[in-house]
C-alpha cells in the first residue's frame, strides 16, 4: 500500500491544498477531494482515468470541491475525446445519494455519463474493494452532519484517516494499531477548536491506539506558527511526521 498525501492544507491555505489523499492497493483510491488537490494528483503521473473509488469523509468543500473538476472532466475525456474509463464508485456518509443527485441535476453536462457511476452510502460496517478491505467509522465533527474516518487495509497493512474529527473514541478505535494514522491536525494545542482536534489530541490519539506512524496533516495556517510535532509528541512518543503535499509514503 502506497498514500501520496495530494493536499495537507484546508479549504484557503497559502502553500498547501485542501484535503486529498492518493491511496493504491489493488485499486487506486482517492481519500476526499479538496480545493487544489488535482492539480497535485496530475503531479504524481498517476492515471486519473484509471481511479475507481472515491471515498469523502463529508462535504465541505475544503474536502470535495476539486470533485467538480474531475468528473466534469471524465465527461469531456469520455464523449467527446474517445477516451474510456473503468467505472466510478462515490463513497460517502448518510445523504450522500441525495447530494449528488442534487449536484448532477444542477450542473450542466453531468448527466448520462458514458461509464458506469454508482453511489454508495455506508457507516460503521467493512466492506471489500476488491482485496482491499474499507473500515468506515462514524467520527464527532460538527453538529447534525454525518463524518466518517476510513481505516484501509491491505497487504497486512493498516492505514487509518480521520477526516474532520474531533477527539472521540471511534477515532481511537479506528486508528486501533495502525501501521499510520493520518490526523486532522487543524489547530495547535494553545490554539484548540470545538470541532477539530488540536496537535496535544492528535498525540494522545495516537498514543491511546498504538498507532506505528502519526502523520499531521489538515493544517490551518496558524499552525506554521508553532511546532504542532513538537505539541503531538508530548503525547506520542512513536515517530510523528508532518505532512506535506506530493509527500509519498510506502506502508
């Protein structure tokens, strides 16, 4: 299992972009969509044709809006390029049919794809895509809006990632002794959020699960301003990296 983290910032950021992750197993998997985060995915020469899941965590738009892009693209690739593609699986939590529905009818020129695009809604059940199993977890983020952490596991490897969550114990659970667990690490410690964990959580998280590896990612910029690794490592004492984007790590 490869992750290439495509964007480790949020929704405005100066040097990063917003939430996206580049996941290969047997298949290749996207992990949100944000802001800027295709722009890095055409970086890593991976065939963005050739992606068959997309999994969001939820929809806000630092996490899914580069979406519009690419399937808008898929459509012109596909109609009037000559080009073929294998079929789209959208992931997501509770209203995920009923988002894109309302998106497809509103946008011109997404209707009647030429390849097949499914949509498919889940919460707290694994499921496989192909040899590659998918642990969906219900996290805390904000009020009445469903949130998901995905645990992805293949080749007797664990990778886990929290979308947007606070500290809660679904997420310790899903991060359970994973090879890496890559954390919303919005704010620093001295600096925390209602709704987003901060570094110390992010340590402690990591230290309560037995995580291997902490990546730090999901960064507000106020947190350049401090030395969030250092703030996670008080809690953590495995080794704790902070993300970049394009950065590529091998599980």
């Amino acid at each position: 299992m490869r992750l290439t983290i495509l964007g480790s910032g949020t929704n405005i950021h100066p040097t990063r972009a917003a939430s996206g992750y580049l996941v290969r197993t047997d298949h290749t998997l996207l992990l949100d969509f944000g802001p800027r985060t295709l722009a890095n995915l055409l970086k890593t020469g991976v065939n963005r044709h050739r992606i068959t899941h997309i999994l969001f965590s939820h929809y806000h738009a630092d996490h899914f809006s580069d979406f519009i892009t690419y399937f808008f693209d898929a459509m012109i690739f596909t109609k009037y390029q000559g080009g073929t593609r294998p079929p789209l699986t959208v992931i997501g939590p509770r209203g995920t049919k009923r988002f894109f529905r309302a998106l497809f009818t509103t946008l011109p020129g997404f209707t009647h794809a030429p390849f097949a695009v499914h949509f498919k809604e889940v919460a707290d059940r694994a499921f496989a895509i192909g040899k590659t199993t998918v642990i969906p977890r219900t996290v805390t983020h904000t009020e009445n809006l469903h949130c998901l952490g995905y645990r992805i596991e293949y080749g007797g490897k664990a990778l886990a990632y929290s979308g947007d969550s606070q500290y809660c114990d679904s997420l310790v659970r899903l991060c359970g002794d994973a090879d890496l667990a890559v954390l919303d690490c919005s704010f620093p410690a001295s600096r925390p959020n209602p709704v987003h964990l901060h570094a110390g959580q992010c340590g402690q998280v990591a230290a309560e699960a037995g995580i291997s590896r902490l990546v730090l990612s999901h960064l507000y910029p106020i947190t350049e301003r401090y030395d969030v690794r250092e703030q996670a490592g008080e809690r953590f004492g495995g080794k704790i990296v902070l993300g970049q984007d394009l950065m590529a790590i091998k599980l």
